[in-house]
C-alpha cells in the first residue's frame, strides 16, 4: 500500500487530504472518506481504509476545514453546511488525480459525515457508491434524546457564540464528547469510551468545538435528500444507538431509491472495533467491490 499527501482546496481554504493506493493497480476506483463530529481523519479511519486498498480499491481521506492539519479559522468549527461544501469539492478534485478512476468513485461516511455523504451523492453527479454508517439524518430527532435542560443550555450558548464572533471576539466553546451529568454534544453512556477508543495512543486530540454548532444542526436534515440519490447506498444502523435514534435511519433507509440496509444489535461506537468491525468492515467492503466494478463505472 503506498499513501501519497493530496490536500485540495474548499471555498478557499486548504483541506488536508491522504490518497490510500494499492499496490500495482492501474486506475483503481477510489472510496472518499471523511469522520462525524469533531473527529479528524487520523481517528479510525485508516484501518478501514486499508480493509478497502487490500480489495483493490483506493481511498481519500480528508479533515474538514478547522479541523485536524486542515487550515481555517476558527479552529474547530462545526458546520454540517460548509461540510458539504468539503465533501463536494474532495469529489472534484479526485475526479482529477491520475492515479484512481474517476468515473468509479464511493462516499464512506460515519455518524455525522454520514449525513453529509447523502447530501453530497445527491448533490455530486456520477457517484458509483455510498456507505452510511449510523449516520446522523435529522436534526429534530437527534436533538429529542436530550434533555430539556441541555437543550436549553445548547441554545445558549450557540446564541452566545453567534453574539461574539458578530463583536469580533474568540469563539464560544464546548466540548464534543463528554460522560453523563457532564454537558457535552455527546454525553452519553457509550459516548467518551466509545469516542476516546478510536484516538491513537498520544494524539493531541482538543475535545471543543464552536457552540453554534448546536443552533446549526437543528436545521441540518439529510434526510430530505435521500430520495434524490441515485447511487447504491449501503446504510448501516446501530438498535442500540444513543446519539442516532435507529426510527429515523430506517425512515431514511425507506426514503432511499437504492438502499440495502443492515442493522446491528450495537451502540453508536461499536461498529469501529473489535468483533463487530470486522463484520461491518467486511460487510462494507463486499458492497464497494460489487458496486465499483468497471461493469458498474460512471461515465
């Protein structure tokens, strides 16, 4: 496997991307991936990567503006909008390396990049693929596993964050992960073992992101353009998710022209270790070798 640096450009602002290549392959199609909620491509990511590239396959991987070696400021800004803006413009810029086939290209992505993965494969023409897992598809019912008083808190300080970048000052922060009682964006019982086991050993990770991000995904619904994806979609729900409720993936997973839907007796977490991501990755990687086949190419 050989891993070639390939940083693109979104709305002006460089995004740090890693091209996965296998060994010996001519024009290989090629899986882009992105992480969920303040996580940064290096947390997890590459182990299914690799799972991907020894099936012949090569993948992208990209942090989002703000986050990771990415540039942009403020650091750690959350915005599931200008996601999408990144997502859209990593598709262009590997429809243009000359080491992959763009005609063959897969979206993979997880929690809240598995929203933005929908939005983006109805927004992008010739997508050949999409994995979604446990992904983040309504803001609304997210929003009704919290408590009220967190959702009050939420809106606080979202609304302070707005009223100080307006002034000019440094952003309002909050953590991203966090465990119950403590006020986070996840903060349950899965949440900070479950997230803290995907960082590698020593990484500086910061647990902040800007507190508009609350405001901003109550208004964020991939799930409004399910059925305008035209690709295969490969939609992956956890019963036992306490950050995703599994009713409005499965209501997604309905509203997708081209769905095959799989469904795991797991937590949010669990698909990215141990036994059940094998199974998963497993899963995943039969679907993209079906469906990025050459007899499958976008032309």
């Amino acid at each position: 496997m050989k891993k070639i640096k390939s940083d693109f450009i979104s709305n002006g602002v460089r995004c740090d991307g890693d091209l996965y290549l296998p060994e010996g392959a001519l024009k290989p199609p090629v899986v882009i991936m992105a992480h969920g909620l303040t996580a940064v491509k290096a947390f997890g990511l590459p182990a299914f990567a690799e799972r991907f590239v020894q099936r012949g396959m090569a993948a992208f991987l990209f942090d989002y503006r703000t986050f990771g070696e990415s540039d942009g400021e403020p650091r750690g800004l959350v915005n599931p909008f200008h996601h999408v803006q990144d997502w859209l413009a990593a598709i262009e810029h590997v429809r243009r390396l000359p080491d992959v086939d763009g005609t063959r290209i897969a979206l993979w992505g997880k929690s809240f990049s598995g929203g933005d993965v929908i939005i983006a494969a109805a927004k992008a023409p010739g997508i050949a693929a999409v994995v979604s897992q446990v992904p983040f598809v309504s803001g609304f019912s997210s929003i009704r596993l919290k408590p009220l008083s967190e959702i009050i808190q939420a809106t606080i300080y979202g609304m302070l964050d707005y009223v100080k970048t307006a002034l000019f000052l440094p952003p309002h922060y909050s953590p991203g992960v966090a465990h119950p009682g403590t006020f986070a964006a996840m903060n349950t019982e899965e949440s900070y073992p479950g997230f803290r086991s995907i960082i590698p050993e020593g990484w500086p990770w910061e647990n902040k992101m800007t507190s508009r991000a609350f405001i901003l995904l109550a208004f964020y619904y991939p799930i409004f353009y399910a059925k305008r994806v035209s690709a295969p979609v490969l939609l992956i729900g956890g019963q036992k998710d306490s950050l995703v409720p599994f009713a409005a993936v499965r209501k997604t997973a309905r509203r997708l022209p081209r769905c095959e839907f799989v469904v795991f007796d797991c937590n949010h977490f669990e698909p990215y270790t141990g036994e059940r991501f094998e199974e998963s990755v497993k899963i995943q990687a039969d679907f993209l070798e079906r469906n990025l086949s050459r007899k499958n190419a976008v032309s």
